[in-house]
C-alpha cells in the first residue's frame, strides 16, 4: 500500500518525473489531509522512506516527514512535493559528486 501511493496513489503526481524513476521501486509513503476549523484549510502530511540503494551508494534508509498547518492542497499536493524537491536535490548531489 505504502508504495502504491507514490507509484499511482495520491503522492503519484509529485514522483511522476524522469528523475524519479531510480527512485519510485524504493519509495514508499502516507499522505494525509485532515480539514482545520478555518473553511477549505487544512493540516496535511507526507511522511514514508526511500530504500537502501535507490540512490547510489547510499546503504542506510532515508526516512522522511513533512507537516504543512494550514494548507488549502491535500497531503499529496503540498506536502509530498517538498519531500520531492529533497530527493531530486539529493539525486543531482549524488551525480555531481559521484557519490
């Protein structure tokens, strides 16, 4: 389930790119949006881990969480692009170093 959520769920969107194709058989997340008493505001998540080895020479587990208060997106519009925007900046550091 944890997969399917990156892979064609509700943070599919934001994995979608060429960049993340190494990376989306390792990925694995939970998006959740729960409404705020201020009307179309909501506090939404995106928390999950990337596998060992998804990106080159990394052997630990990267485990990630993000909390957006207040968002008028969903947890996969808002909070599963900036975990996104990390794992593309580790990606291009991982080609530009080699490591």
């Amino acid at each position: 389930g944890l997969h399917g959520v990156v892979a064609g769920g509700t943070a599919a969107g934001a994995y979608r790119g060429a960049e993340f194709e190494r990376l989306r058989p390792g990925l694995f997340g939970k998006t959740g949006t729960a409404p705020v008493g201020d009307a179309g505001q909501a506090t939404v998540w995106f928390t999950g881990y990337l596998e060992p080895g998804s990106i080159p020479g990394e052997t630990r587990r990267l485990a990630f969480a993000v909390f957006v208060s207040r968002s008028e997106a969903t947890g996969g519009e808002h909070a599963a692009p900036v975990v996104a925007s990390l794992l593309r900046t580790l990606v291009q550091q991982d080609k530009q170093t080699g490591h």
